[in-house]
C-alpha cells in the first residue's frame, strides 16, 4: 500500500507542477480516478473573464526603435505594419506594401 500511495503523491505532485506551468493557458481542468469500485472527477473551469483573449488589433510587424545616420530603406509587404519611434537624420524611406496577398 505504501508504494500506491508514493506514486499516487508523485502523479500528483507532477499534476500541481503542470498546472502551475500552464495556468495561463489552461481553461478547463479534468481529473478522473477509482478506487476498489469508487470513482471520483474533479472538473474545474476558468470563467471566460478570467481567460485573457488574444489581441486582435496588435500589428503583424512592428518597426520601433531604429536609429539611422545617413541614406536607409526599407521596404514591408505586409498588412497590419506598426512604425513608430524611429530616429534618422538623412534620408529614411520606409514603403509599406498593404496590398499583400491573403490566403484563401
């Protein structure tokens, strides 16, 4: 009997550790067991207001942060392109190509 209770403690330590790891991702939890003809489950469920929600509005690539001296270009064929706090001094041309093709 001591050895089932030894790994039982470990199935469920490594439950508590996965848990613990993934709980921001984890929605829905299920646990079923038995013992000598008893069943048990535990179901536990995060409310919907407690699940963060992938933001939809975050730009596909963002350009921040660049810093140039002199004659620079770039050039982004995509939707959805974020630029901000750029610094240059000389000529910076930055095309943005929006009419990327989507995926049917």
């Amino acid at each position: 009997m001591d050895s089932n209770v030894l790994i039982v403690g470990i199935v469920v330590l490594g439950l508590i550790v996965i848990v613990i790891l993934l709980r921001d991702r984890i929605r829905t939890l299920l646990v079923r067991g038995s013992v000598e003809k008893r069943e048990g489950e535990l179901r536990v469920e995060a409310d919907a207001s407690q699940t963060p929600m992938p933001n939809d509005t975050r730009a596909s690539v963002t350009i921040r942060g660049n810093k140039s001296i002199g004659t620079s270009q770039m050039e982004v064929k995509r939707e959805d392109v974020e630029i901000s706090d750029n610094v240059s001094v000389g000529k910076a041309e930055i095309k943005v190509d929006d009419r990327a093709k989507k995926k049917p």
